[in-house]
C-alpha cells in the first residue's frame, strides 16, 4: 500500500442546548456556549488487487476448415494497482460565535453592557445587577422597584408604611413611626419619628404619637407636652369641658369633681350646711345661743338684734339695742329700752315713741290716772 495525498476539511456543527449562567467552561457536557467543529481527514493510497482478464490462444481442433487450429479463450489473473480513499472524522468542542476562547472557558461577548452593573451572561445579553435594568443595564430602578430587573414592587415587600426601599438590595426605608424589616411595627414606646430615634417629650402619661411626637393627653391636661393642668374653671379631654363647682369649690382638672370649700356639700357644692353644722364638710357642730346664724363656712355667729359676744350669749347692755348693740336707746323716764329694735315701753303715766309725753291730768298719776299727785302745789311746778 502506497500512501498519496490527505485532504483536511473542516465542518463546524452547534450542538443546541439550554444556557446555563455561572462559569462558562469548555469542559461542560452541554451549554449554548459549546459548538463542536468536525474535522474530515481525507487519506488516499495505493492498493494492489487481483485483476482478471481473458487471454486467447491457438490449439489444435478438427476443425478442417480453420486447418485444424482453433481459437480458445482463457481466464487469467494479473496484479494491478490503484487509488484508494479514505475519509477520517475528529469532532472536538469550540466556543461558538459570540464567546471568546481563554483556555478552557468560554467568555461571551456583549457590547453594550454597563459593566459597572451588568454581567455579560451570552452573547449581547447582558444580565443586570439587582437595581438595574435596560438592555445595557445602565439605569437604576424607579417608580419604588427593586431586585433583579427591577422587578420586584417596594410596595410588595414593605407595605404602605414605607415610601422607598434600597433598589438593589429591597431593604425598606421605613417612613417616620415604623421600624423593622419589612416597617411592620410601630416605634417602641417612648419613641418616634424617622428610625424610631426621638424620645417622646409627653408627660402626665399622654399618649405619644409614634408618627410626629405628638401628644394625647389625659385628662386634666394641656398640650402640647401635657405639662399643664387645665385652666381654672376647665376639666377633662382637651381641657373641653366648663367646672360646675359654685361657692368656690376646686375643680378637678381630670374629672371635674369639686372639692367644696367649708360651708358647702353636694356635687357642685351648692348645698349649705344643714342648720347647726359648719366648716369643711360640715363635720363640725355650731355653737351660736340666743339664735344666733352660725357662718356655714367658719362657725361665726351672727347675733340676733339685742344680743352680743362669741356667741350671742350676752344681751345688749342698759340703754344699747339692736344689730351688734350698736344704737342707744331714746326711752325716757324709766322706761325699758326693747334690746331687740329699741321699742320703749313707757313707765306708768307716760307715753309716746320715747315715754316722753305725759298720759294724766295735771296733778294726777297711776294707772288709770287715778291717784293725785302729793306734791304742794304751789311749790311745784306741776
């Protein structure tokens, strides 16, 4: 056998498989980065084979009229020589078009890929990093997306408590008065506002909005910090309601209950002491004689006309009467002076307002006017 010429011929096939991201290798069994190119080896030589062929010759025969010599055929075998050709195939794995060989990966090749926030995963494919989309993966999510292709809604992952969330990675920026993964809980208590990081300022254990601060108070107290009781006169839930207590009576800031001064019962103390009762909750007993008004407040007595001291226990003196035995008395010749309002009751044989005119005859006197009078006369004047 005589070797002659070989002819190489070079077939590319693709072999169709499903994309695999990660490492792009050619040791890969599969992957639409591998491509096989066949390669057909065309070897020719030089074989030798038996050649058969007829050889013709003369011979005796009885054939008079061929002279007794006959032609006769025989079959012979020579060697001959000739071209064979032969036809080898080596299919062996390539990158296909759009990757670039580098060893024994397969790197693809994008041209328009953002490589600050894109991995080239196929040809012209550019796979973007959570936060980004577009076809060359340069522009950053909006409209409150997040994660891979920008599809994912903030909306989904945080709910209404939150306005934004981190583009790439969707941590929620929790809006002012909500805190944890997903803003789910409100602030701590005693906290509020952005991050739950302000300290409530409400007092008196108003509540404490943990949106803005603000403050709602108890009862019986003012905002904004609840620091302030109600105004004089004004009670409960925002300080809304008007105090009902009279005679003075405190005004709870919380519930509006009174708390009466002495001298004064009831709910909005209204109600005196009963007769002979006096001070703070008409616990004590009066001492005031001759009827003398006791002072619901304080126990003083208020005499009677005619009548004097501590406790109206003296009448007035000789010749006073009336309020506090202040007026004196006008009653004339010896008559009694009424302590009470200074009426004069007139002696026998006298009378008028002051006992000052006389009631007889001249020279007489008594009752009735029947007695005379022992005077001489002539040396009296009547």
């Amino acid at each position: 056998m005589k070797l002659s010429n070989i002819v190489y011929v070079t077939v590319v096939s693709v072999m169709s498989c499903v994309g695999v991201f990660g490492e792009l290798s050619l040791k890969d069994d599969s992957g639409d980065h591998i491509c096989y190119v066949t390669t057909s080896l065309q070897e020719s030589y030089e074989e030798s084979y038996v050649y058969p062929y007829d050889q013709i010759y003369y011979t005796t025969c009885w054939n008079p009229l061929k002279f007794f010599r006959c032609t006769r055929t025989r079959r012979l075998y020579r060697t001959e020589w000739r071209t064979v050709y032969q036809t080898t195939y080596v299919r062996d794995k390539v990158c296909c078009p759009g990757y670039e060989q580098n060893g024994d990966v397969c790197i693809p090749l994008c041209n328009e890929c953002d490589n600050r926030h894109a991995t080239c995963v196929r040809p012209d494919v550019c796979k973007c990093d959570a936060g980004y989309h577009g076809n060359d993966c340069s522009s950053t999510c909006s409209n409150n997306m997040c994660g891979d292709n920008c599809g994912i809604s903030c909306l989904s992952v945080c709910g209404t408590n939150a306005d934004t969330c981190n583009p790439s990675t969707c941590e929620c920026s929790c809006n002012p008065g909500w805190r944890g993964d997903f803003c789910d809980e409100p602030c701590q208590y005693g906290y509020y506002g952005p991050g739950c990081a302000l300290l409530c300022q409400c007092q008196n254990g108003a509540e404490c909005d943990y949106v803005d601060g603000s403050c709602t108070c108890t009862a019986g107290w003012q905002p904004p910090l609840c620091d302030i009781p109600c105004p004089i006169g004004m009670h409960g839930d925002n300080c809304s309601y008007i105090c009902d207590c009279q005679h003075g009576g405190d005004c709870n800031p919380t519930n509006g209950a009174c708390d009466c001064t002495p001298g004064w019962l009831g709910d909005v103390c209204s109600v005196p002491c009963d007769d002979g009762y006096y001070g703070q909750d008409c616990l004590e007993i009066c001492d005031c004689r001759n009827d003398g008004i006791c002072d619901n407040e304080n126990g003083d007595c208020h005499c009677l006309a005619g009548y004097h001291g501590e406790n109206c226990e003296g009448e007035c003196d000789h010749g006073y009467y009336g309020d506090g035995c202040l007026e004196n008395c006008l009653c004339q010749n010896g008559a009694d002076c009424a302590i009470e309002d200074g009426f004069c009751t007139c002696t026998l044989g006298f009378q008028g307002v002051y006992c000052n005119e006389s009631a007889c005859e001249v020279w007489k006197f008594g009752e009735n006017c029947t007695h005379k009078c022992p005077c001489v006369q002539s040396n009296s004047l009547r």
